[in-house]
C-alpha cells in the first residue's frame, strides 16, 4: 500500500511567458487516490501534459514503478501504464462506444498487418478477446447498453464514462482524470464518484484533477495544491484545507 | 456471419454477371472490354488510396507517383529497355515492395504534417516523381525521359499470353479479356484484405489516429508507425496496380502520372464515400465508365439532333465531373455511399 508508484522531480513547463510548471515534485503512492486542485490556470492540465508525453517538458525527470518514463513518446507512457482522460473530452467520435473501448486495448495487443490480412488463429482469438474485454469495460462505467452507438451521439456524462472506459483498457497502473465531473449533474456526480471509489478497491491508483471541493475532499487520500505552477501545499485533505497559503490562493483567484 | 440463403443467391448471380461481362461487352467491341480493365485498375487505385485518405485520415495529393514507381518497375524489368523480361508473377511484387518503400519515404518527413500542409507535400512528392522520370534518360538511360519505354511484355503464364486471343470451342478470349479476369481475381483479393484490415486491431488505429490524433497517442498507439503502415498499405496497392497497367497498356511514359491522375483517384474516393469500401468500388466505376460514354454517345446523339457537333465530349466530361462533385459535395458531403459510421451520423443529423 505504501509503495511509491510515481516520483516527480523537478517539472518545469514555460509556455513563451507564462511560467506553467516551476519546480513541480509530487510523490504518488500504489493505491491511492492523489487529488490535484489549484485556482483556473494554475498548471494541472500542462502537468497530466507532461506526464503523459503529450507536451515536451522543459526540466524534471519521472520514475514510474520503479523505471524512469520515457516522456518523448506518449504511447511509451501508455504502455509503462499511465492512463488518462481530457478535461474536454477527446472520444473518437465516429467510432462506437465499443470501438472506442477497443482501440484502449491497442497498447496490450499485438496483431499486425499480415496476421490481419491472413485472418490468423492467433488474430482472431486476439480480437475477440479484445471486444470482450471492452465489453467488460463498458459494462463496469455502466453504459454497455450504448455499446454500438457512436461516440458523439452518447450524453455529456456517458461519454466522460467512456473516456474513463477507455482509458482502463490500456490496463493502467495509475489512472489520470482531469476534472471528470465537470459539466455533470449532481446524479451523475454520485455515479462518478462510487465508480472512482469502485476502481480504488480494485487497486488502481488514481491521480484527480478536480474542481468540486466535495468530491475531492471526500475520495482522496492526500491533495497537492498548485498555484501559478508551483506546488504551495501537500497533504491529507483536511490539512489542507486548513492551509493558509492554499486559502489565500483561493481567495485571491476568487477575488481577482 | 453467415450469410441467409438470399445472400447466396445475390451473390451467385453478381459472380455470374461478373464473369459473363466481358463477353457481353466484348460484342459491343473489345475498346468496353479496355474501358473496364481501366476501370477496375482505377477501383484498385481508390481501394489503396482510401486507405490512407479513407481510414487514417491523411489527404494525399500525391498518389500517383506509386502507380508510377509500379509501372516504370514493370517496364524496366520486362521490355528490350534493358534486356530483362522477368514474369510478371516475379515483376509485381518487386513492384509492390518498391512502391511500398517509397511510401515510407514519403511518409517519413511528413508524419508531422496534417491537412492542408500535408496535401501540399504530398502534391509536391507526386510531381518530383513525375519529373524524375522525365529526366532519367541522362547520363545513364534509365527511363527513356518524355519518350518512355515501349514494347513491354505482357503477361505470360506458361503457354498462355495475355496479348493473343485463344479460342475455346466458339468463346473467343481476346487478350482484354484475359486481363480482365485477373484484374477480377486481384480486386477481389483487395476487397477481402481492405474489408480484413478495416476490422482489425491497424485499421482501428488508424480510424482513431483520422478522428483525434492526441487521443490516439493517449491511448498507446505509436501513431508515426501506424501512419507510415497507412503509407506502405496504400502505396503497395498503388504499386501493384501500376505494375498491371504497364502490362495491359504495353508503354509507360510520364505523361500517365499528372497530378490529374492523382485528383482523379481521389475524387473517386471522395465521391463514392470515404472510409467505405464499396462506395469508393462505386465511385470509382462511375467516375471511370461515365466519360467513356460521355464520349461514345454526346457525337452521335448532337449529330442526330442537330446535324453538327455543338460541344465536344471532352469539354463536357470536364463539366459533368466538375457538376457531380460540386452536387454530392453540397448535398452528401460523406461521399454517394458513405461509411456506416457518417452515415449513422447523418440520419441521427435528419432525425
Ligand atoms: N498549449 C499552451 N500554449 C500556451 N500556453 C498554455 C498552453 N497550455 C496551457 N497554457 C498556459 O499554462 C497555464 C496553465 O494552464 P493549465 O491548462 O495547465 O491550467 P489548469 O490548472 O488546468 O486550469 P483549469 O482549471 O482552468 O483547467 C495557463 O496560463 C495557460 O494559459
Ligand atoms: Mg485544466
């Protein structure tokens, strides 16, 4: 439980004149759930960024489960097992939801051209392997019946439960949500939250983003505060709420 | 999967109506048997094409180059240019890896590139390919330059060549004839590897990488591998069907591979729908057989009416194309017989 699965040193993310990261260390532990908050801006999408390969950092090196990431290339994130969703959701919105759900599997299978082509034993053992386990998938998130609709006809929520669907495919070590209730209603919400609850006793570790104070405060073990890129707080969240510096943080963004 | 006996049956009978064609054209003259060869090699063209425009999302401008790499492959190692005249059962696959390699070396420098940037490029790789092939003669005769290079073999399967007509019992099989049935066996091995590699593991990579690129790498697909495949894929079948049209036409010369060509396959993909496999066969025939009787009918037809010709064919072939693009793009954007995907989306549009 108390293993250290993601060790962050030293972040630092510029964009031109903004200053997004600036010497961001965080250390997430096996199992548990990180929740990640911070005013509009502070850096927390430009960090899961970094993370994820998607933007090239500046400084600051990763270790993940007990290898340093390969953060020049994304799908080598993928494949060490980090997962993630987007704050706008990205779907493949042509495809079906159980399509969506297959193409999370890429990364754990193998089957090329020629076995493709060939129609081999091994490919078609493969790919119906592949649609149950995304059928599996869709069912745990709660929206198998929306199997065979496409992505962009699903609601808002479900297809924030797709994302989520997806990105468990890839079997991931540690999952990344970025602000997954934003724009859900308080139903919705309940739903989201007993399914983040359901992944943790099945021992995922889960990285949150999240705006809703309540849903943080309630799911996670311990929070880290960035403000203007930095990190100013970390620890169990009623210390840090208690925080001064994260209060002021807070303040001044309402205030401003 | 499996089919209900009216499937069978439908299928049976577009196997025999397959098969029965080029006789049926043949009494009309043997020209409708070349018009068709043409046609399927074009269908061939859209197929590979659609591939890279259809699944993965990457607009090649440059598609023609392939056909030609083919179709200078086949004429270099089959024809007095050089002495060579290997059989074209060893010619085509070296046409097609060849073409497959310049795939990737096309691809390489512009797996960063998308859209526009990417058309541009690709344009541009179509052309060099082109002009490479007009300059060649020199100092080493490559090529044969704006001449290009003549008297090249025809298919030759033991006893049976593909440029003399045999006769068994009353059929007469004219050497389009046989063309055609091979062009009909290639094709339908096509269909069935483009219908096996839409359904698999790759060609849902690449429709991922065609609808959000970032999530695509999000989700671990290594997307400048899975592009370049795309690449490969498409440029291989341009290759292969390239490596039949030297055969069938007897003489290459860069004049064949014109950036037109290349609009021309693509509008076929475009028109009959991208990404699905039987509207892009369905542009492609339409595309290639309308003209053709554009041409045999407009004369006649204005002669009969007016006693002179008023228009010439060729200008109304260039308005008619023009008009069917502008007409689908209006008012079936997703092409005459669109992916099932656009489609659903359409009527969820309509709903
Ligand atoms: N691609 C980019 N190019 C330029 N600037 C960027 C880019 N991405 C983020 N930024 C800037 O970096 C800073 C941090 O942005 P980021 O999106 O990480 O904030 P955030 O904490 O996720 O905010 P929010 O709660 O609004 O999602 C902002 O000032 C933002 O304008
Ligand atoms: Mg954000």
């Amino acid at each position: 439980m108390n293993t250290v699965l993601l060790e962050a040193s030293g972040i630092g993310k510029r964009f031109g004149g903004v200053q997004a990261l600036k010497d961001v260390s965080l250390t997430i532990k096996s199992g548990e759930i990180y929740g990640l908050i911070g005013p509009n801006g502070a850096g927390k999408t430009t960090l899961f960024n970094v993370f994820t390969g998607l933007y090239p950092r500046d400084c600051g090196e990763v270790q993940f489960a007990g290898a340093a990431l390969d953060l020049a290339s994304p799908h080598a994130v993928a494949a060490a097992g980090i997962a993630r969703t987007f704050q706008n959701i990205r779907l493949f919105a042509n495809m079906t939801a159980l399509e969506n759900v297959m193409v999370g599997r890429h990364v754990r299978t193998r089957a090329g051209v020629f076995s493709a082509i060939l129609r081999t034993r091994a490919e078609r053992t493969e790919e119906a392997a592949i649609r149950r386990r995304a059928e599996e998938l869709l069912h745990y998130v709660g929206i198998a019946d929306r199997a065979d609709d496409l992505a962009r006809q699903l609601s808002y929520g479900d297809q924030r439960r797709l994302e989520i669907a997806r990105a468990l495919a890839t079997d991931p070590k540690l999952l990344a949500l970025d602000e997954p209730a934003a724009g859900m209603n308080a139903t919705e919400t309940t739903a989201l939250r007993s399914l983040i609850e359901g992944l943790r006793r099945d021992g995922l570790t889960v990285l949150l983003i999240e705006h809703d104070v309540k849903l943080v405060m309630g799911l996670c073990d311990r929070v880290a505060v960035l403000d203007y890129g930095e990190k100013i707080a970390e620890d169990v969240p009623e210390a840090v709420r208690a925080n001064p510096k994260v209060i002021e943080a807070y303040l001044g963004a309402s205030a401003a | 999967m499996s089919m209900s006996a009216r499937d069978k049956f439908g299928l049976a009978l577009i196997a025999v109506a397959l098969i029965a064609l080029p006789f049926v054209l043949a009494s009309a003259g043997t020209a409708w048997v070349r018009i068709t060869n043409f046609a399927v090699l074009f269908v061939l063209l859209s197929l590979g094409l659609n591939i890279v425009v259809g699944f993965a999302g990457l607009l090649d401008l440059g598609y023609v180059a392939f056909f030609a790499v083919g179709a200078y492959v086949y004429a270099l190692l089959a024809s007095p240019h050089f002495g060579l005249h290997l059989p074209f059962w060893v010619i085509l696959p070296i046409g097609a890896t060849v073409a497959c390699v310049a795939g990737v070396i096309l691809g390489a420098p512009t797996l960063r590139l998308r859209g526009d940037y990417l058309a541009i490029v690709t344009l541009g790789f179509g052309e060099i390919v082109r002009i490479f092939m007009n300059n060649l003669s020199s100092p080493v005769n490559l090529t044969n330059g704006p001449k290009g290079i003549n008297r090249i073999d025809p298919f030759q399967i033991g006893p049976l060549n593909f440029s003399a007509s045999d006769t068994i019992g009353t059929l007469v099989f004219s050497g389009p004839i046989k063309y055609y049935y091979f062009l009909l066996l290639v094709l339908l091995a096509v269909i069935v590897i483009n219908r096996r590699l839409q359904d698999s593991r790759i060609g849902r990579a690449w429709v991922a990488i065609r609808e959000d690129e970032i999530a695509a790498r999000a989700s671990g697909i290594n997307t400048r591998n899975i592009k370049l495949l795309a690449f490969a894929m498409g440029a291989s079948f341009g290759g292969i069907a390239g490596g039949m049209f030297a055969a069938i036409q007897g003489f290459v010369s860069p004049e064949s591979f014109v950036l037109n060509e290349s609009i021309m396959v693509l509008a076929m993909v475009v028109l009959g729908g991208m990404g699905n496999i039987w509207g892009v066969i369905a542009g492609a025939m339409l595309l290639s057989f309308v003209p053709e009787l554009l041409r045999y009918t407009v004369e006649p037809v204005q002669r009969a009416l007016f006693g002179k010709l008023l228009v010439d064919p060729e200008v109304l072939r260039m308005l008619v194309f023009g008009a069917a693009l502008v007409l689908t793009m209006r008012f079936r954007p997703a092409g005459l017989w669109p992916e099932t995907r656009h489609r659903r989306e359409m009527s969820e549009n309509r709903a």
